[in-house]
C-alpha cells in the first residue's frame, strides 16, 4: 500500500544557468541561481512572484531577498550533494499538508570561477554569497558590526514613528530580570550568580553602557552558552509517554528581507505573517493567548514582536511591561524564564523559547533541580515567537496545554 | 605608484581636507555586475541600476529584477540627494573604524526610490537628539584606493 505522499507532488520543470562549465568570465555562485530560476520561471511560465516555498543548501534568504520574494516556507537544508534530493522531499511533505503549491529547488556553485575571483569557499556550498554578495559588497564600508549596531535604527523609526522614548522600552529590561531572579538557572539570576545580576530598575538600564545609541547594554541580550532540544511526537506516541504533551495548535513562517537595506518598514516585521498562519491554522487569535515567549535580542525586538502579534497595537508594544501585565503575577506573563535579555542568549534564541513554553503549558516550569516555586504560571495557551537575522525571518508557533 | 589621495574627515564640524595616507577602513570588493556603480563613483555619480521593463530603480544591484523580475536592466544616474530614514550612534565598534568612534550611520532614502546605507556626515554623534530623521542628505565620494571611490551622505544646511 502506498505511503500518504504517494504522488502528493511532482516536478514540474528544469533548467539551468545561461552558461555553465568552465567559465572565461567569472560569475558567482548568486548569478549561477538566479539564471537558472529565470529560466526555469521562463520555461514553465510560472512566474517567480508565485513561489511560495524555497529550498536550498543555506541560500534561501538571500535567494528570496534577491528576488523579492517572501515565500511562507523556507528551507535551508544543507548535507552535502544529496541536499537537493532532501529538499525535494521536503517540499513534497510541505505541499501534501496543505502549506505550499509551489516549491523553488535551487543551486547555484562557481567552483570554478571562484579561483579566479580569489574567494574559493566563499560564496558557495551552504555558505551564501558572503564577500560576493552585492548587499554586503554595498554596505561593508559603512561601519556595522554586531547585531545592535543595525538593531538601534529601528529603535529609533520605531521611536519616531510612535513618539515612544527610550525609558518605555527599559521597562522590558526591568521587568525581564524580575521574571530571571525567580529562575535559578537564568544567567542573572542573583548577585551571587553573577555579579551584574539580581534585580535591576529602569533608571539602571538607562544609565547603563551605550552600545549603539539608543542601545544601552541592559536593552540589548546576552551571549552565554545553551544547549537544549525538544521532540515533536504523533498523537499516538504522545500517548505513551510519562511527560505531558504539549499540543501545536498552530505554526507559520516568513520573512521580509536578509540585510537591512531591504526592509520597507523599519517598524514591522514578518511576525505580522507568521502570526497570522499560526493563528488561522490553530483556529485561535490573539485574545485567546495566555502568555508570550518572544525573542527578546533587544528590548525593541520584544515591543515590535508583541505588536505584530496583535497582542499590542502599533507603538504599545512596551505597555505589557510597562504596566506590569506582563511581569510576573501580571496577567498576560511574556518571557517567564527570564528572556535573552536575562536568562540566556547563546546566539540563537529559538530553543530557549521552545523549553520554556513547553514547561509552562506542562505545569514544569518551576526550577526542577532547585525547587523554587514562583515562574510557573497558570496559562493554558502560549504564542511562541522567533525573530532570525536583522529582524528578518520569523517563525510563530501557537501552543495549547493538553486538556 | 603614488598611494591615492583621500579627502580627511576631521570630525562632524565637518573640516576637510586632503592627504597622502591610505585609507585604513574596509573597502567593498567590486563584483562582477557592479562595474557601473563603481565607475560612476570614480567619477563623482552615484548610479543606480534601472529595470528597463517595469522603470523603477532597485537597490541594491541585482541580476534581476526584484519587482517585475525582468533582466533587461540598465543604470540611471542619480541626482545623489535624500532624506534620513533613521539613524543610530555607533558606539562600540570594531577593527578601523573603532577609531572614529562614535559615529552616526544612516538609512537614506534616495530621491530616486530605493534605499542607501551610509555614514552620516555633517551631524554631531554627542548630540543624537539633534539629528532630524527626514533632514536632506547629498552624496559624496571619498576615494579609498585607486578604484574605489565610496559614497557617503552628508545633511544638507536648510
């Protein structure tokens, strides 16, 4: 009997770049791609506008940035040759649950013309297009380096736009270290743990460092260390289990850009996108959430999420915080293990969000190994948001605590 | 080979003048569908590539369209002037340019349509406050070596 993908998707086209093999004139690997996607668009006649999914070894960004495109799946599957043969598969599984109609595979390598533009290993094998890049190679000479450094201009649109000030936005600060001094594993837990830790005020996250104006250091998150990992089971092996299940009610993915200089409104992310394929998935909207675990790199990345959510309207993004609903004891609790601005940030924020929401709606989110009572909270729904890139891609997931 | 000569900033006072010494910070790698960005900034033009089909510009340079998604595209001269989107103030940076620390960087959009990333000259990095979003901006070049001329914005006196 065949399995429930048997011909649930087919191939519909192939093509390739204008000129292949050994090249007279170097071309990167980005041009590679795109030559070949035009002509695959120009031989179906499926416009390229109309890709809603894209896959490929780690270009998928800059691909739909290139082609100005947000496609509501996106894969970046990157294991050696046999990737594109994985990507079709995945793309099968994508389109026979619904989520896309059209998927993208696409490769693009300049083995050869990278010697001679002296970039071997760049701008090849999952690696983007790096220093060849025309968006790097047109914003590198401008002084940004780390994650503030381009973060802070959209705290001060955001700012602009919405007439907000700065201390708005340290209330997040505050009221995230309230919720990590009740954590015993959160990084700043105490003065003991570590000597910046404890309780702080928003006078304190005011008066703190600058960064990159607006940017004081306590608005901006850690980098520590983490390692974690969640499994996503069926139903029925949930049934099995000594753990509680914790059901995904609902799930969806976007994105607006990879580097800056494309994104339209400096006041908006793609979690507006994201939030509403989760929540239409789900049946469920924002009022029916109980508490948030948003991706909180920087305060204004917490504000702006929680706007797109529908959880705050446009520019009251820092109310929850501010007014204390989102504190703990509040009645809207977001970021109850502390967030990466006081619990950890490794880098990568997402698995963190993922732990923290699957304790909370499975009633284990108090300290297991300490036994201090105080994060655990009583929501029984949760919207789970990450924020990738420069504010770039988002990924929502919408929650639910079994019965 | 005489070192290319380089206009000095010496500040948001905004006093110029020229000397011998290399330029110390990164200087963008030319690609292989750029040539006439570059060429333009030689020359003191700031171009913008153009989709022939649809007429609207994009930036930054692509190999196709990100509108239409034509590749019948060309380059337009632009007339180099703007308006701040937003700014920041950077203070804890990196390599060459820790040394000019702090300094403003910008998004400016372009008379034109479309978007620049830049150093914002002629603003005071102590005063952030002061600095208008919506202010005008002109471009100008600075040369970094012998190919390489980079464009950067400066507010325009109302």
């Amino acid at each position: 009997m065949p399995g429930s993908l048997y011909k649930a998707a087919a191939i519909a086209g192939a093509a390739e770049a204008n000129e292949i093999g050994f090249l007279k004139e170097p071309v990167t690997s980005l041009q590679l791609h795109i030559e070949a996607i035009k002509n695959l668009s120009d031989q179906t006649g499926i416009p390229i506008s109309r890709i809603d999914g894209v896959f490929s070894t780690g270009w998928s960004t800059e691909l739909c940035e290139h082609l100005g495109i947000t496609p509501k799946y996106i894969d970046t599957t990157a294991v050696g040759g046999c990737s594109f043969e994985m990507h079709v598969h995945h793309a099968l599984a994508a389109i026979y649950a619904g989520i896309i109609d059209i998927a993208l595979v696409s490769h693009g390598e300049n083995g050869h013309s990278a010697n001679q533009l002296g970039g071997r290993g760049v701008g090849n094998y999952a690696a983007g297009a790096g220093q060849q890049s025309p968006a790097f190679e047109m914003s590198m000479a401008y002084g940004l380096g780390s994650a503030p450094s381009n973060y802070a201009h959209a705290m001060v649109r955001h700012m602009h736009r919405y007439g907000t000030s700065r201390e708005d936005y340290a209330h997040i600060a505050k009221v995230s270290r309230d919720w990590a001094t009740l954590n015993p594993r959160a990084a700043m837990y105490s003065k003991e743990k570590h000597p910046f830790g404890g309780p702080i005020t928003a006078e304190q996250v005011e008066e703190s460092r600058v960064i990159t104006w607006p940017l004081t250091i306590l608005h901006c998150c850690m980098v520590t260390d983490h390692g974690g990992a969640v499994f996503v089971v069926s139903p029925k092996v949930a049934a099995g289990l000594k753990t509680k299940p914790v059901w995904i009610a609902g799930a969806g993915e976007s994105m607006s850009h990879g580097n800056m200089l494309q994104m339209e409104d400096f006041t908006k992310t793609s979690a507006r996108h994201s939030a509403e394929a989760a929540y239409t998935m789900a049946g469920l909207g924002p009022a029916d959430m109980e508490m948030a675990m948003v991706y909180d790199s920087f305060t204004i990345t917490a504000a702006m999420t929680i706007e797109m959510l529908g959880l705050a309207a446009p520019g009251e993004g820092h109310l929850p915080w501010k007014d204390g609903r989102a504190a703990p004891g509040g009645a809207f609790p977001i970021n109850t293990n502390g967030g990466g601005l006081s619990f950890n940030h490794s880098g990568m924020y997402g698995m963190p969000l993922l732990i923290e929401a699957y304790r909370q709606l499975s009633g284990t989110a108090e300290d297991g190994v300490h036994g201090d009572p105080g994060k655990q909270t009583s929501a029984r729904t949760c919207v789970v948001n990450g924020t990738g890139g420069s504010l770039s891609t988002t990924g929502t997931l919408v929650l639910i605590a079994d019965d | 080979m005489r070192p290319a000569t380089r206009v000095v900033y010496y500040g948001w006072l905004g006093v110029f003048g020229e000397d011998l010494l290399s330029y110390t910070k990164p200087i963008p790698r030319q690609g292989t569908h750029t040539k006439p960005f570059w060429e333009g900034a030689r020359a003191g033009k700031l171009m913008l590539p153009k989709c022939e089909d649809c007429g609207r510009v994009h930036w930054y340079p692509r190999h196709i369209c990100p509108n239409c998604h034509s590749t019948n595209l060309s380059w337009i001269e632009a007339s180099g002037e703007g308006t701040i989107y937003t700014y920041a103030v950077q203070h804890l940076t990196f390599g060459p340019w820790k040394e000019e620390a702090p300094y403003v960087t910008a998004y400016i959009d372009l008379k034109e349509g479309e978007r620049m990333l830049t150093v914002l000259r002629g603003v005071d990095p102590e005063k952030p406050e002061e600095i208008k979003i919506g202010a005008r901006v002109q471009v100008e070049f600075e040369p970094a070596d012998d190919d390489t001329h980079i464009p950067f914005f400066r507010v325009v006196e109302e």
